[in-house]
C-alpha cells in the first residue's frame, strides 16, 4: 500500500492511496516494514522483512525543481 499523509491539524493526518509512480527521488517518505522470523532445521532461523506501508511526508523538493526547470 502506498499512501500519501495530509496534514488536518498538526497532531491529526488523514491517508489516501496513490500510485507508486508519485514518488521521485527527493521525495521524504517513511516506511513501515514488519520482520518475520521463520524456524529452519535445527537450531537455525530466517528473518525476512516485509515492505508494509510506504508513505509520502513531503515532496516538496521535488516541486521546487519542477517549477525551477519549467522557468
């Protein structure tokens, strides 16, 4: 799920979902990932990460060299 954070009131945030292609390098984002640990034979274990949430804080770098390279 990939989702972009408005800001309501500084303490609330509402999200709403966006496509991947919104976000440029440049881009703060924060990123929700939750580790699964997995028994293997014996005494050995897996750890795989898994990619939750990704969501847009502030493009506004981005923004900025748009409107510079559109002048």
């Amino acid at each position: 799920m990939y989702n972009i954070s408005m800001s309501i009131t500084p303490v609330e945030h509402r999200y709403r979902t966006i496509k991947p292609a919104t976000f440029q390098i440049g881009d703060v984002v924060e990123v929700t990932v939750a580790f699964v640990i997995l028994p293997l034979k014996g005494e050995r274990y897996i750890m795989i990460p898994q990619l939750r949430v990704v969501t847009l804080l502030n493009d506004q770098i981005c923004q900025v060299q748009q409107m510079n390279l559109a002048h």
